[in-house]
C-alpha cells in the first residue's frame, strides 16, 4: 500500500469513527452507493434526488439538504444558533 493510501485510510477510519478497515470500508462504500445511486439496490441516488429537488423548487433549505442526504452510514442534520454582540 503507498504512503497516500495508508493515509487515507488511516482518515477514513477517524472519518467513519470504526476499528477496523474493513468495516470503516463497508461504511463508505454503502454511503457511496446510497448518494451515486444507479444500481439495482439503489436506483436513484440521494444526490439525484437533490437536485431533482432543487430544480422542481428553485432551491433547497439546509434542513432539506440534511433530509435527502442523511443515512445510518452517515448522519446528517443542521442546527442554528444565532448571536448578537458578545
């Protein structure tokens, strides 16, 4: 394995959060099909699905972003906080 390879995988385990590399490997593979899609498990993908969404409404929220792209694999969501001053 090159240097490079050995590094992304040591992100890819801190990414996923998992101990070993096959399973912080079958983490983003799943992701990676769920958002490309085009299979016979997952024919439309969630980044199809975005930007089906964004073309039929003109835009998207970050709530709804978080809606389409979030998975076991990954989770997704958005929080708000506002300030004003100190």
């Amino acid at each position: 394995m090159t240097d490079t390879r050995e590094r992304r995988m040591e992100y890819l385990l801190e990414a996923t959060g998992e101990n070993t590399k096959s399973k912080a490997l079958d983490r983003a593979v799943e992701f990676y099909l769920q958002m490309r899609g085009d299979t016979a498990v997952v024919p439309n993908g969630a980044f199809v699905g975005l930007m089906e969404k964004a073309e039929r409404q003109g835009s998207v929220t970050p709530e709804e972003i978080a809606e389409v792209l979030d998975t076991d694999e990954l989770p997704v969501n958005v929080r708000f906080s506002w300030s004003v001053g100190e």
